[in-house]
C-alpha cells in the first residue's frame, strides 16, 4: 500500500483550498493513517516511505493516503498542506 501522487484537477485544487492546513519543519517521524487522508501539499517537499516502496511529493501535488498505510515521514523543506481525513 502505497499514497497516491498526482496533479490535482481544478475543482479539487479550490475544493482543497477550503480544507484545514497543517505544516511541519524538516524532520523525520513514523505515521500510521486509521482513516483516509486527502490533502494538496502547498508548500515544501516530503517522501513517505512504505514498506512497498517511496512516494515523494511537494508543492501542487495532490496526495491520497489509504486508510491503514504505515510509513516514515521524511520532511525535506518544511511542508504546508491543506487536508481532509476520511
């Protein structure tokens, strides 16, 4: 199980707009998803790493992360996302 990265459409670019925002440093943390989380990354650049391989997103990027994935967080710049669970 791995997230999905792509260029979001531009109905779910303003959808995701009006989403809460999150943001971190550069860091590295394990993160385990118990529910499905959308979110548009709107700033910075991460890779979630799986047990089925990377996943490196950033900025305009749309991410689907499927309820029960486990991965480590790598933040490479500080990341500012808009995100929606379930």
């Amino acid at each position: 199980m791995k997230p999905v990265v792509r260029k979001p459409t531009k109905e779910e670019r303003e959808k995701a707009k009006k989403w809460p925002t999150w943001e971190k440093e550069v860091s590295t943390f394990p993160w385990e998803y118990d529910e499905k989380e959308t979110c548009l990354i709107i700033e910075g650049n991460a890779v979630a790493k799986t047990s089925e391989g990377n996943a490196e997103f950033g900025a305009g990027d749309y991410v689907v992360f499927p309820k029960g994935l486990k991965c480590t967080w790598e933040i490479k710049q500080k990341i500012r996302k808009h995100y929606k669970f379930g």
